[in-house]
C-alpha cells in the first residue's frame, strides 16, 4: 500500500487552546500543529497533564515572538486539598501524611495573604526544570532528589471563590515561574494540616483569556477555513508594547537589517531598552526593534514578509 506523506503548511498566527485533561502540552502542540498541517509550531508556557485551560500555541513567523508570552503574568483556578500531602504535591503522587483539618475561614485568609507579594519558591521535583540537561521529574522517577535554588517569583492576587471543610479554591494572578503546586503546599505548611494541588486550570496569559479559547474537539469538527478563522494576528502577543510606525523607505531599511534615524517625536514615547512594535506605513506588522545608544532604532526580530 502506498502511503502518502502529509504536506505542511507555512500557517501563521497564534491560537488559544483549551488544553484538555491528560494531554502534556507537547502533545496537545503536536495534536493541533497537524489538525492544521502546520510547518512550525511552539507552545508558550508548559502545563501539566493534570492541568487544564489556556495554552496559546504559534505558528509560524508568530514563534518569532512567543518568548514574550512565556515571559508573561499568568492567572489560574486553582483546587487545593488541605490534610494530605503527597510526593508531587498534587493527586498523581503517593500520599506521605494526613492531618485533621480544623481550619476556619478567617485562618485561611489570613494564610493566603502571607503568600501575596514577592515570595521565594522552592521548584518541586516533579517539574520539567532542567538539572544537567535532565529534567527534574526524570530524576524524581528515578528516586533521586536534587538540591534545587530558591527562585523569586510575584504573586500578584490570590482571591479565595470557595472553601468547604477541607476543600479550597482560589483564583491566582502570578508572574512567570510561579509553582501552583508550591503554592498550595506552602498554604497548608502555614496552616499547619498539609495539602496539595488537587485541580489547576489556567484562565489567563498575558492579555489572552480562556474565554477566547478552543478546545480539540472544536477543531477537529471545522474545515480549514473555520480553524483559519481561530488564529489571531501574529503581533497579538505584543500589544502591551508601543508602537512605531515608519514610512517606505525606512521599512525597506529596517528589513534589510539596517539602523535608521526617526524624529524625536516619532520616538518621545520609547525609552532605551524598550522592545517595540515595528509598522509600515500601511499598518503591516514588521517584527520588533529596540532603540540603540545612539539614538537610531534597529530591528531586534523580523518577521518573513514574503509567507
């Protein structure tokens, strides 16, 4: 029997997914980067199996740029269990101590705020960081346990939706390298009784919302057009930054790599530094520049004008 080769398409932009239960984001990229025959495709944020909800995936000329996102805030729904601890820190793990919960509400709180700010976490072992090329869930697996560095990370809001006995559910708003998992075990640490992570479903990254998001089954049921139709603009991922429009002959320089000089106007809301959008003058996303010490600004990534 003959078997044909798929053929790849050069698709460009970016896509909110809805990542299902039980897929690791890996293979939730490679399940849609061939529901659309994509050529080149990247995640932007890791989750866990266990972990569900919005995974933007970029195509194309849009992977250029996901390094933004990865570096972006993120928010979740977390579920947390208090009274039981386990050697991952979420319900995959074997389960090391139970303790009576005997919480109430205003302790709770009281421990939830002890976590808002800039805190220090421990990475978990059971976690794709990287020791020696390996990551640590690998070693985890292996029975070995890894001395890891504290990390800094920013908790920016933790607001509580709900908590039942021994039950808690929070809604959390973090920068990147935020451990949820960490986070709930610190809580119970805190408090006392233990827990771990029970159910984790990011709602937000960047300026992308879960609401905005389609889940596999909803592609797998539309035609190329309607998939089409789902991805957004490959600067979609930017528009926290300022912008920069430049007239014909200035793109045509910045395209072919080179510096140019721009009037203080076109540049008084730039500060050195600062990463920026790149427009022509009929609006068409150029890539990234930064301004140079002497004052010229630069492209810092293109995008591929020619798709």
């Amino acid at each position: 029997m003959v078997q044909f080769k798929r053929v790849k398409h050069p698709v460009n932009g970016v896509l909110l997914l809805d990542k299902p239960l039980g897929f690791s984001s890996n293979q939730a990229l490679q399940k849609v980067k061939w529901l659309y025959q994509a050529a080149k495709a990247g995640h932007t944020g890791t989750l866990d199996p266990l972990a569900t909800g919005l995974l933007p995936i970029c195509f194309g000329e849009a992977t250029k740029f996901s390094h933004y996102l990865l570096d972006a805030n993120k928010s979740y729904h977390a579920t947390i269990q208090l009274g039981a601890t386990t050697s991952t820190g979420d319900t995959e793990g074997e389960v090391l101590s139970r303790i009576a919960v005997n919480v109430s509400s205003a302790q709770l709180q009281q421990a939830i705020k002890q976590f808002i700010g800039n805190i220090s976490q421990i990475p978990p072992m059971y976690s794709a960081l990287k020791f020696e090329g390996k990551a640590l869930y690998e070693y985890a697996r292996e029975g070995l346990d890894i001395a890891r560095v504290a990390r800094d990370v920013t908790i920016f809001d933790i607001q509580l939706m709900r908590f039942e006995v021994d039950i808690v559910e929070i809604n959390v708003t973090c920068s990147k390298g935020t451990y949820i998992r960490t986070l709930a075990e610190d809580i119970g640490a805190f408090l006392g009784c233990g827990a771990h992570l029970c159910g984790l479903r990011r709602t937000a990254s960047a300026a992308y919302q879960l609401q905005h998001a389609v889940t596999i089954e909803q592609l797998e049921a539309m035609n190329i057009r309607d998939k089409d139709a789902q991805l957004l603009a490959v600067d979609s991922s930017l528009q926290n930054m300022p912008a920069i429009h430049v007239d014909a002959d200035s793109s045509f320089y910045l395209m072919q790599g080179k510096s140019i000089w721009l009037t203080s106007a076109a540049t008084k809301h730039i500060y050195p530094a600062q990463d920026f959008r790149l427009y022509d003058a009929s609006g068409k996303f150029l890539g990234v520049g930064k301004q140079l010490d002497d004052g010229k600004i630069a492209p810092k990534r293109l995008v591929n004008l020619v798709q």
